[in-house]
C-alpha cells in the first residue's frame, strides 16, 4: 500500500510553497522520519519527513514547481518496489501513430508560433496565486512567460514581471497588443559566457519586494547617534565566565542592546506601533526581530516579549534561533509577530548604515562596528570604543522628536546598563 506524501500546513498566511529539492529519486530506500523533500515559502525553508519506511515509488511535483497546501507531491511504496507505469502512459506509448500525430500538431504550432514571433501558446491557465497578483498589479496574462508545467504561469513568473516594470493595462481601455516585458540588454558574447544566471530563491524574491514595498509605502527617516560602549564592555568582561558558567550561553551584545530597546520602546510606544488603514496600532508587547544573515539570504527570527525576559532569557533565545536559522530549521512561528526589528552590520565591518524597515514595523534600529575613536570627556580628549546607532522610522506615525528620544533613551541605557538591571 502506497502513503501520499503531501504539503503540510506551512503557517498563518502561508498558502503555498515552491519545490527547492528532492533529497532522494524514485526506488530509493526511505526510514521513517528522513527528510523527503526540501519546500520554500516566501517567510522559511521547510523539509517534508518520510510517515512511513518502504522506497520513493512516484515523485508528482517537480522541483521548481508552486504548489498548494495539501498537495500531492508523491507517494512511499511499503517494501522495495515502485509503482508499475500508468495505464495513459503505456496507452501512450502503444499508440506510435497517435503520439506521431500530436508530436507533427505540436511542431506546427510551435512553428507558427515562432513565425509570428509569438511565445509557445499555454495549455493551462495561471496558477491561483499568480491570477490574483496579476488582478491586482492590472497585468495582462499574454504578457508574462511562464515557467510552470506547459507554460504555466507561476507567482513567482509574475513577481519578476512587475520587479522588472512590466506595464499595467488599464480595466477601462483595451489593448491591441501587450507591451513586451522590460529586460536587461543583452551582454556581449564575450561576456555572456563567462555569465550565470540563477533563478532566485523564493525567499530572496520575497525580501526583494518587501524591501521595496517598504521604500514605496512609508515615508522613511533616518537619525543617528553613537554610544560609548566602554561599560558594557566592561560588564561584559568583569562576568562573562560567570554568565555563561551559570546559564549556559556566551554574554554578547545583542542582549543589552534589546534590553535597551525595550526600555525605550515602553516610553516612546509609537516606534513599537504599526499604521493599519487610517488607525494606528499600539503593541503593549515588545516582540523584537534580530536580522540574522544565512546563505539563502536576510532572515529575521523574532524574540517574542523581550520586555518580560532578562538579559540571560534573551540571549538564550537569539542563541536558539541564530542556530535555527543558520542550520535552515527556522518555523514559520518563529518568524511571525515581531514589533521592532535590530539589525546588526558591525559584525560584518560596518561602521555606517541606514537600515530599511521591516514591514509593517515602524522603527528599525542600525548597529555598527566598535571602534576607538578620540572624544571630549570632561573637557579632555580621550580614546574610547564607540558605535555608531542608526534608528529608520516610518515618519507618518513617529514624530523627529520621539526618534531621536528613542534613540537617546537607548544610548543612555548602554552608557549606564545598571539602569537595565534596574529597570530605571
């Protein structure tokens, strides 16, 4: 008896997936539990485990496929063999006059096709997904080339449509013909061989067009400011051995900085708020998102009510999920929720950014490199570690005033991290 293997429930919102890879071919032996098959949604990477031991009797979705919840995407034979070849397939290939006649129907369409300097004519329509976005972007389905099964067209198909400016066709006014999609010019032969195109990811698209909804939608606003961090690193040195002896993980930096950030968050509450419509949403909850950088691109895990959690809880948390993400084992819960988001560049080497928000959040803090720098103290010029602080915000709900409060309360907090311990 053959088990279905099937799309599982990917998470709130989460309505399809696209196939990233197969881990094992038709025959082969599969325990119970052992990865089949590796799903990407637009939010995490999710593998598809065996429910039951026996071989991969019939793969049915392929890789680069979209598909729904609930789909089939093959099947597990009990015991050492697959499945015996379709009835339509053996029909098929017992009729050599049919198949020669579709095979001649098929070349003179294509050829028609070509003369007309037309793509290959679809047999299916879009996929569900793609038809609302191309509903809701006023795109014409004869404009985009699909990737799907016989053409199909794809989200993923539509979503480099409009990345790549793919005109809108107004509802009111018919068109004669669509306007070809916009490409890049073609390289020189030289170079074009020495070039590799690679399909993106659909995490990477959907980072693409959430940092550009950002950009499109809020009326974002940077300001800056630096910290002294000589106590925290002192802090950190005087107990670190002690910390991480008692509660099982390194003492870092992430931890004062969210800690600081939730400290601020209770006093300026619109830089934790989000605009719905023509309301505003305050969040009596802190739920920060750390951006953390894996080789499938930015992720953002989030530490769900920071402002209830000491230092310690909160660098347990960044710890499991910093793992999580690297090791691709992120779940969709650990990536929902998250209020106010802090991105950390200096441990890559910068000194200097303006991060771009997290959608629909409305503050983001920027942290940089430590560098000794001279600074006046008490009238004297001395050497001290500092860090560069850049806070994005979305200026329709956060005033210039409460950014730069925001970001003060956080400086403070980390010049003088008794007042964490506190709670001052």
């Amino acid at each position: 008896m053959a088990t279905e293997i099937r799309v599982p429930t990917l998470g709130e919102s989460v309505t399809e997936a696209t196939i990233g890879k197969w881990f094992k071919k038709v025959g082969d032996a599969i325990a119970v539990d052992e990865p089949l098959v590796e799903l990407e949604t637009d939010k995490v990477t999710v593998e598809v485990p065996a429910a039951a031991a026996g071989t991969l009797g019939e793969i049915v979705a392929k890789e680069g496929e979209t598909v729904g919840v609930g789909a089939l995407l093959g099947s597990i034979s009990a015991g050492g063999s697959a499945p015996a070849t379709k009835p339509q397939a053996v029909s098929q290939a017992s009729s050599p006059d049919a198949a020669s006649t579709s095979k001649q129907a098929a070349a003179e369409t294509a050829k028609i096709a070509g003369d007309a300097g037309a793509v290959e004519p679809r047999s299916m329509p879009p996929a569900p997904a793609a038809a609302k976005l191309i509903a809701e972007n006023n795109l014409s389905v004869d404009q985009l080339s699909g990737s799907g099964k016989r053409g199909q067209v794809l989200k993923g198909d539509v979503l480099d449509a409009i990345a790549k400016g793919a005109p809108s066709q107004p509802a009111e006014t018919p068109r004669a013909a669509p306007a070809p999609i916009a490409v890049r010019a073609p390289s020189s032969g030289d170079d074009a061989s020495r070039e590799e195109r690679v399909r993106m990811t659909k995490l990477r698209q959907t980072i693409a067009r959430r940092l550009k909804e950002a950009q499109s939608t809020a009326a974002m606003l940077t300001t800056f400011n630096e910290v002294d961090m000589s106590a925290v690193m002192a802090l950190r040195t005087k107990y670190k051995d002690v910390f991480e002896k008692k509660h099982g993980v390194k003492l870092g930096f992430m931890g004062f900085f969210t800690k600081a950030v939730t400290h601020a968050l209770k006093e300026i509450p619109a830089v934790n708020a989000e605009i719905d419509g023509t309301d505003i949403i305050y969040k009596n909850f802190a739920h920060v998102g750390v951006a953390v950088g894996t080789e499938k691109g930015l992720v953002v895990p989030v530490v769900r009510d920071a402002d209830q959690m000491s230092i310690a809880e909160i660098e347990k948390e960044i710890g499991r999920l910093g793992i999580a993400a690297r090791d691709g084992k992120l779940s969709v819960a650990d990536m929902q929720g998250g209020t106010f988001t802090i991105s950390n560049g200096g441990v890559y080497g910068s000194l200097m950014s303006t991060p771009i928000l997290n959608a629909p959040q409305s503050g983001i803090l920027g942290m940089h490199k430590i560098q000794d720098r001279p600074v006046v103290v008490g009238g004297q010029i001395v050497i001290r570690p500092m860090m560069y602080l850049a806070l994005s915000y979305d200026h329709r709900i956060v005033d210039g005033k409460e950014a730069v409060t925001f970001l003060v309360r956080v400086k403070e907090s980390l010049e003088d991290p008794e007042r964490l311990v506190l709670d001052l």
